[in-house]
C-alpha cells in the first residue's frame, strides 16, 4: 500500500515537473480568456463574430473569431466580466458574471443561433373592438 502512495506521488511530482513552464496557465500570459464559437445546428466554426467585454460597465477590450471560430483576450484586469457575442444573422449572446483571476485561463465556449430575419411586432395602428 505505501508503495503505490510513493509511486502515485512520484508521478504526481514527475508530471508537474515536466509541465513547468510549458505553456499553461502561470507562463506569463496572465489573466486569459480563450474560447471557439459554433453555429448552434452544424456545429461549424463561426468567424468574424465580434466579441466586447465589458467591466463595470466599462467597455474593455473587443475581439474578433478567425476562420475556425477561435477567439481569445490577453492580459484582462481581474474581475467580473460581461462577454456579449453578436454576428449579422445570429442572435446576440451575453454572458454575464464572468469571473476572471490573476494567472487563470478560462475557457468559454459559445454556441449561436440563428436569427429569423426579423421579429413581427403587433402593430400600434391595429385597433379592437372598433
């Protein structure tokens, strides 16, 4: 039984050793926020959606996806972000208390959806009972 603890720990030690400095969160690039966005039926990469963060209510920093839908914010001040996600045809997405750590990665993943084109509206000059 101790020697399996001894083993389980000396791998544990091994891969943590062998994962410093090698690209994951802590490497320098602090404060990361990394994602890909989807078509929400084909699953396909979308590009070009524009992607704002906000905190306090204070715009921060807009991105846009490259043709795999991948997108990603550098360098963001600790805190709690609003993400809102918005492409012409698709329905805009907000993504709210989105809590960002000093030397944290976060991965946010986003699936959009199609808009029908436009909405209808009851008509304000539609009168009842006339």
């Amino acid at each position: 039984m101790k020697s399996r603890i001894f083993m389980l720990a000396a791998c544990l030690l091994g891969f943590v050793a062998a994962n410093a400095g090698t690209g994951g969160p802590g490497d320098g690039k602090k404060d990361e926020l990394n994602g890909v966005v989807v078509h929400s039926e084909s699953k396909k990469p979308l590009k070009d959606v524009s992607i704002t963060a906000y905190l306090v209510s204070k715009k921060e920093k807009v991105v846009v996806t490259d043709e795999v839908g991948n997108f990603a914010f550098d360098e963001l001040k600790p805190g709690v972000y609003k993400f809102v996600f918005e492409k012409a045809g698709f329905k805009k997405i907000t993504k709210e208390k989105v809590v960002i750590k000093t030397d944290e990665a976060f991965q946010l993943n986003i699936e959009m959806i199609e808009s029908a084109g436009f909405e209808l509206m009851p008509s304000p000059f539609h009168f009842t009972g006339v």
